[in-house]
C-alpha cells in the first residue's frame, strides 16, 4: 500500500497534496499489525492486511496532524475512544470479512464513532473527511464502497490530483445534517462505542443521499449505507448512478458504510443548515485546502469552462425561452388567468381573443418544467457558489489570494473567448458577500489583479440596462460572425489562430423576455399611443361593442421583441459551436463537477478564514 | 441589432423626462440620487409596479423599453428632488447570486409580494432577511403588497365576485412590516393604487438624505 501510495504521490504535481499523501501512506502502512478494530463480520475481503494498515495510518495521522494543526489536541483526547472500538472489534474478524478499503474506512468511520463532541472533534472530523473523501472519490469512480487495496491506490492518485475535491467533501460529509433514517442501522454499532457519537458521525456521513441541487449532473449516490454495524448492507444496495466500478468486495462492516457514506461528493446543500458549527471546525482543521484552478494555466481552464457553458447553452430550446416570460414562475400562469377572467367578464369580445391566446400559451408553459433555461440556471447559481466556496475553504491567507488572483485571470481569459457566462459567475462569485468581506485577502491581492478585476466588474454592472455586457456581447457576435465569414472565404485556418465561439450571459435575455412579458398582448385602438404596460385590456375590451376598428390590436411589437430576444440567444447557440477547443478530460471533469456551499453558510465559514490566517 | 436599438431609446428617456421635471424643480434643488431595488418572486408584479411608477410621472406613453431593467425616475418632494435610480430583478430571480449585486450599496428596496398568494409573503420575508444582513444597514425597506385590484370588487364586473381571494390579510403583512421596521403598502400596479405612496414615502425618509 505503502509504496503505491507513494508513487501515486510522485505524479501528483502539486507538492503539497504530495507530503499530504506520503504522511497518509504512512499512516496506512505503520497500523497494519493492530489486531482489533472493528469488525464486522461477514463480508470476506482479499485485502485484510490492507485494511488495518489504514486504520494505523488514521492513528499516526492524527499524531503528525497535531504538530500541525490546532485541532491536533481534539485527535488526541479522542484517540482513546477509537481503541475502545477497535477492542470491541476483532482484528481478524476485519481481515476475513471486510476487504482493505472496508478495513481503512472503517478506521475512519470508528474514529467518528468514538468522538463523542463532534462539534470540539475537530481533529476527528478533519481525519475523517480525509478518509471520507478518499473513499468518497474512490466511490465516486467505483460503485462499490468495498474497494480493492490496489483500487484505493488509484484512488488516491485521482484524490491527490484533485486535492480540492478531497479536501471538500470532507467538509460535505462533516455538513451533513446528523438525523437520518440510515441512523437507525447504527443499532448494530460494536459495543464500546459511544452510541450517540457514533450515530452523529454516521449521520452525517451517511446525509449524502439527497442529491444535491447545485450539482444536478452528478449523479447522487444513495447510500444507505449504514453505518457501522456490522452488517451494514453492503447491500450494496447503494447504487451510485455514477459509478464505474462494479462492486469486487463487500465488506459489510461500518467501514463499508463509512466509505459509503462519504461517497456523495457533491451533495454539500442538504447538510449545510444543520450544524454550521461543525463545518466551521472542520474547515478550520484542513488547513491544506487546495483549490485545482491553482494546478493548471488559467488558459486552460477558461477553454473547458467555454466547452461546458457551450453544451449548457445548447440545450435551450427557443421554446422555453419563448415561455420564459410566462413560465418563471408556476403562478404567474394562474395570474395571467385571473387578470384574464377579469377582462373577460368585462369583456366579451375580448375575452374570447385573449383567453383563446392564453389558454394556448398556458398549456406549454404548464408543461414545461425542467427545460435547458432551468438547467443554464441551475449551474450558473452553482458556479457562482464554487468560486466562492474555493475562495472561502482556502485556509492559508497566501494561498487564497492566489486563488482570487487566479479566478481573476482565469476571467479575463474568459472574457477574451467572449464566454459571458463564465465571466459573470466568476465575478459574482468573487462579489459575493462571503468573499467580499475577507478584506484583509483582498488587500494582499496584486494591484496588477485588482485593476483587472475592477474592470471587468464593469461586465456585471447592471447600470445603465447592463450597458457594457451588452455592447460587449453585441461586438462579440458581430467580430464572430465577420470572423466566420473571413474563415469561409479562406476555407482555412483562422479557425485554428482564433475561436469564433461566444457565449451569452443568459439572465440578460431572461430578464428581458419577463419584462416584455408585462407587456400587454393587445392595444387599446382608441389611444394612438403605443401599448403602456398601465393601459390594460380591459379597458380596450370596454370599448368593444363597438365596430371592428375598436377591437383590441394585437401587440405586434411585443411579440416581435420576444422574436428578436430569442434570436439573439439562437445566434449565440450557433456562435457557441464555434469553440474549437479540444475537450481535456482531466479539467474538463473538475470544471463540470463543481460543488460549492450557498453563501449563506459560506459566511459562516469565511469570517473563520479571514481570522484564521 | 435589438439592443442598440433599446439602448438608445433607454437614453433618450431619461433626458426626456428630466425636461419634463424641469418645471416643477427648484433651480436650486440638486436631485438626489436614489438606488433603489425591487425584489421578489417572480410574477408578483414588479415590473408592473415600476412601469406603472414611471409611466404615470409623464403621461408621455412611451412604449416601454424592454429589459429596461435599470430606469430612473425623478420625484420632487416637499424641500427636495429624488432621482431614483430603480433596479429591478425581474427575470432574475433564480439567479440567486445576482441578488447581492443589485442591492449592494442600494439605499431603497422594495420588497413585492402577491396578496394573493401566501407563499410569496414567506419569499418577501426572506428577501427582508437578506437584506438586513447583508445589505447597507441604513437600507429603506418598503414591504408592498400587490394586485390588490385582484381583491377587491370590481366594478365592472359587479355580477360575479372576485375571481381569486386574498391569502394575505392586510393586518398579518402590516404586523409584520411593523415587527421588522419595514415601510408597508398594499397597491395594484394595475390601477395604479398606491403605487406613488410606496416612492414617496420612502423618499421622505430621514434616512434618505443628500
């Protein structure tokens, strides 16, 4: 184990997730002869010894940790409680029945178990989330919690490349909230164990299962997992959609519902609300967080922001944009029947056009629920919160302003492929309040940066009807569409020298079919004025018994405005294709699965990150 | 192409209705600039609400510039002249991250909710709770309950009662309002009712001051 560890660490780039990783190798290694864990019988393993390496490894961790970090007094106190678990669990029992990962899970999972304070625990959780998340991203790849040692190796590798992801979903799992249904396998909890604790710990691991909202590609695992006991079901029941791996080895034991539970990797919102102290303590315990924008060119990165937000904006259909304006809400459907219904009582013969027209229109939007708009949104809101949770959970003052000036810079490249998108998430994400408020980062960061990003704010002004982003995004289309044009004309390569691809910020043309929406659909034929929002139907309507001319006009303008907006966003969509990026997998995966806390709770975090430093 | 085109008349407006202020305005008075946002769940009638500000102030009838959602509006008072600078959310609502930068630095919100829909109350509340957080903490917060014409009779239409009941009772909102320190009004952007009070009123607050 040892040694694939180590190599494994060798490829990572990043020296500091590699020391992180030898020091866990080691742990892994050193605890391999203690004979009592937990155990948990029945599920027979090939990789015992494994397993109990990896519980050592937790031991010695929490030692080295303590040098290291504060929390390293709260690993002490509970290092006691864990041996208790260990005595109630026998070493064999471990190695016939559970398979190594079970074992090292397991070892992660006891130690939660002993810690009776999960709020003081600090140290515990931290080592948990650490364990957690190494099986977590195991899981994530494999289906099975149950893991073969050569299989943890690999998913060490894939964790020390992505050392955020490790490091967060720590945090997630600590996040969960405690009460769960899964609680109740605790009951098969080894004796010696403190029950609550081991409960609490369980909880939470185990709250991944509601599939996170930010989230919505990843597939959310179920993992019922259970806890502790013994028996846990390994069932194996818990089917991850994602997973890749087939299940080899279920251990049943709690270690599987440990690495169960960890699995979830994004589900973070579910258990924000519920304990908010915890996740203060366990931010504060990974000192190490390390985002992965820091370990690749801002270059790169953009480019595989472009090619998501591209395959996002395809997915709109004109015709959900076409109902934006009446479809934002559930209820603005009921509205325009009710204001209807008004009118038509008013008046008869406008009351039959209009209802005529409303009823069509009400029809689609009732239908149309989870659209490609909803999904833009939905990973626009979830983008945002990433660039602030990356900032936030960065504990080291040095290290997070980094991170800012990268965001920076990755949003200037952003801005240079005209990827509104991005840019904006981006930059509100580094306006938003929990990140704002780190004065103190911000005035580290370089002036260089700081100018730049003071410009580029300027993109999310709303001053002026969104003055700057629209005039922006209008070049862009012209200078892409003159581009393409160049490009045919020469049959060659500018292609390759330069990208045609655009991508809007969506809210812009959102934001303008609601307000054209508010416009009425018909127009009074006794006022020469054009349609006013305040001269309703009804008035029109009143007019009606009169001849032909005094009918209501239909609101050309309005309908031709809502053609226009969603022309300019079908323009986009065809622009968009014109990225000619290649896909790389590596950043592409990282840049799609992002994961980030709502910034209500972030601000719980972020006032801990600025005292921390 | 669109968007020149609304930008354009987005700017040409402005000037055309400080002419028409020019005559009630003291050549000494200075307007005052307000920010102010309008937030709110979606379809409770905020775009309503402000076309409606905006339009009645001149009867110009001008077609309203879509996407307008930045317009501005001049209010003179007793002893001053208030340039609102209104921001309004719709269309937005779901992009939560959005919210902060509209009421960052804003000196006025007003808070839209349906009086006859509870559950948009709870989302008023909400937006309340944020801002009192997060927002400038001299923030003027105005509650407004709208489409008030849908609960009331009418009476044209004298025969049939109203079609949809209100489901917040003007008492529970004004509690609330007064619990929270919140300026409160109940208005319909349709007919116009109460909509001038809500500006007015937060114009006239000390806490808007030049």
């Amino acid at each position: 184990m040892a040694e694939e560890l180590s190599s494994e660490n060798k490829q990572t780039e990043d020296p500091q997730s590699m020391r992180k990783r030898r020091r866990h190798a080691k742990f892994y290694e050193v605890k391999d002869d203690e004979p009592n864990i937990f155990v948990t019988p029945l599920e027979p393993s090939e990789n015992k010894g494994e397993v109990f390496e990896q519980g050592l490894d937790i031991e010695e961790e929490e030692e080295e940790d303590d040098d290291e970090n504060n929390s390293s007094s709260h690993r002490l106190r509970r290092f006691p409680k864990v041996f208790d678990l260990r005595s109630a669990v026998t070493i064999k029992d471990l190695e016939e029945k559970s398979g190594k990962r079970v074992s090292w899970s397991t070892f992660s999972s006891l130690g939660t178990l002993g810690i009776e304070d999960t709020g003081t625990a600090a140290g515990t959780e931290a080592i948990l989330s650490r364990t957690l998340t190494s099986s977590s991203s195991s899981k994530l790849k494999n289906k099975e919690s149950v893991k073969s040692s050569s299989d943890i190796g690999t998913e060490i590798q894939r964790e020390k490349e992505t050392s955020k992801e490790v490091e967060r979903e720590p945090v997630k799992s600590i996040m969960k909230p405690p009460s769960s249904e899964q609680v109740a396998n605790n009951s098969s909890i080894t004796p010696g164990s403190p029950k609550k604790s081991s409960e609490s710990s369980v909880k939470r691991i185990v709250i991944t299962e509601p599939p996170s909202k930010k989230l919505p590609d990843i597939p959310v695992q179920h993992t019922t997992t259970t806890t502790t006991t013994t028996t846990t079901t390994t069932s194996a029941a818990e089917p991850r959609g994602s997973s890749k791996v087939p299940i080899k080895n279920i251990p049943t034991t709690v270690q599987k519902s440990s690495l169960n539970k960890p699995l979830p990797p994004i589900p973070i919102q579910d258990n924000q609300p519920k304990r908010p102290p915890s996740i203060s303590t366990t931010v504060n315990s990974q000192s190490q967080y390390r985002s992965f924008i820091l370990n690749y060119r801002s270059e790169d990165i953009a480019k595989q922001f472009c090619l998501i937000e591209r395959d996002f904006l395809l997915k709109v259909n004109w015709e959900d944009l076409v109902q934006v304006g009446y479809t934002t809400n559930e209820e603005n459907v009921q509205k325009t029947d009710n204001e209807e219904k008004k009118e038509k009582k008013k008046d008869v013969k406008g009351k039959g056009k209009e209802k005529e027209l409303e009823e069509e229109k009400e029809k689609p939007r009732k239908r149309v629920r989870e659209n490609g708009v909803d999904k833009v949104i939905e990973r626009f809101n979830l983008a945002c919160d990433w660039v602030a949770t990356e900032i936030v959970l960065t504990r080291s003052l040095d290290d997070r302003v980094q991170v800012i000036e990268k965001f920076i810079r990755i949003a200037q490249k952003c801005l240079q492929f005209s990827n509104f998108a991005t840019l904006t998430q981006i930059l509100l994400g580094l306006q938003s309040p929990p990140v704002e408020r780190l004065r103190r980062t911000w005035t580290r960061v370089r002036n260089e940066d700081l100018r730049a990003f003071k410009e580029l704010s300027e993109y999310i002004s709303a001053f002026g009807n969104w003055k700057v982003i629209r005039e922006a995004m209008r070049k862009s289309i012209e200078d892409s569409t003159i581009l393409k044009e160049l490009m045919k004309q020469r049959k060659s390569r500018i292609s390759d020298v330069r990208n045609t691809g655009c991508i809007p910020f969506l809210g812009l043309y959102l934001s303008d079919l609601v307000f054209n929406a508010a416009v009425p659909s018909f127009i009074d034929p006794t006022s020469s004025q054009p349609s006013t929002p305040s001269s309703p139907l009804p008035s029109s309507s009143a007019d009606a018994t009169t001849p032909l001319h005094h009918q209501p006009l239909i609101n050309f303008h309005k309908h031709r405005t809502t053609a226009t907006i969603v022309k300019r966003v079908l323009t986009f969509q065809t622009l968009s294709r014109g990225y000619n990026f290649s896909i790389d997998k590596e950043i592409y995966d990282k840049c799609y699965g992002l994961k980030g806390f709502e910034a209500t709770k972030l601000v719980v975090m972020d006032l801990d990150a600025d005292d921390f430093v | 192409m669109s968007n020149t085109s609304r930008q354009s008349t987005l700017s040409s407006e402005s000037p055309a209705r400080a002419g028409g202020e020019g005559t009630n305005q003291q050549p000494n008075l200075k307007p005052v600039q307000v920010k102010l946002v309008l937030l709110g769940e979606a379809a409770v009638g905020k775009s309503s609400l402000v076309l409606r500000f905006v339009n009645n102030e001149f009867q110009e009838n001008k077609e309203p510039t879509i996407g307008a959602a930045f317009l501005t509006q001049k209010c003179r008072l007793e002893d001053k002249v208030i340039k609102f600078e209104i921001w309004d959310t719709a269309g937005q609502e779901r992009f939560h991250s959005l919210a902060p930068m509209y009421y960052r630095n804003a000196q006025a919100a007003v808070v839209v909710y349906d009086v006859t829909k509870a559950a948009s109350l709870d989302k008023a509340k909400s937006w309340v709770k944020e801002l009192q957080r997060q927002a400038n903490p001299n923030i003027v917060i105005a509650l407004a309950g709208n489409k008030i014409d849908l609960v009331q009779p009418i009476e044209e239409s004298e025969d049939e009662s109203t079609e949809s009941g209100r489901q917040v009772p003007t008492e529970e909102a004004k509690a609330y309002a007064n619990e929270f320190g919140l300026l409160f009004f109940e208005t319909s952007a349709k007919k116009g009712d109460g909509v001038r009070d809500v500006f007015t009123e937060i114009g006239m607050n000390d806490l808007i001051k030049i």
